[in-house]
C-alpha cells in the first residue's frame, strides 16, 4: 500500500525543538495513513466508522486519518470503539499503528 506524501509535516530545520516537532508531526501523519489504510481495506467511510466511535464525527475520523490529531493520543475507550469498527482486537489496532 502507498501512503500520501508527508511533505507539509517533513520540512527540514536546522532548529532541533522544530525538528522534534516535525518529527512528532510526521509520526501522527503516518499512524493516520495506515488508520485509512486499514479503513479502506475494510470498505467503510470516514462517517460509517465514526458511527461507532462514541464523541467522535466524520471530521474527527479525518483529522486522524491527515494528522492533525495523533491517534497515539485517543482515549483507550476511543481505541477499543475504533478498533471494534475496523473489526479488529484493541491488541491489532495498537500494533497496526
């Protein structure tokens, strides 16, 4: 599977607090990637998984999916829903991404 470009994330800086930053940025950049990946593998949309995922919109789903928020962050219920909605164990989820 091919995963977008992270380009916006991975400018270079000579500046190391910026580097970590992008770095950071990067990493929950590419755990969305292959949350989407495994979305798609599974046929549903942005909006059928936030169906299943108490507090979380199809806006929210997608905003994991780019980034702009780091799924390493979520909540363990949040976690366990998402998993559920992907038909996967909590355990799977974590090693996934």
């Amino acid at each position: 599977m091919q995963y977008a470009r992270c380009s916006k994330h991975c400018e270079s800086s000579n500046v190391s607090n910026m580097e970590t930053l992008n770095n950071d940025k990067h990493e929950a950049f590419l755990r969305g990637q292959r949350l989407k990946g495994l979305r798609i593998k599974q046929g549903l949309t942005q909006a059928q998984v936030a169906e299943h995922v108490t507090g979380v919109n199809r806006p929210r789903v997608a905003a994991y999916e780019n980034g702009s928020y780091d799924l390493a962050n979520m909540s363990f219920g949040t976690a366990k829903e998402l998993a559920a909605a992907l038909g996967l164990s909590i355990s799977t989820l974590a090693k996934i991404i």
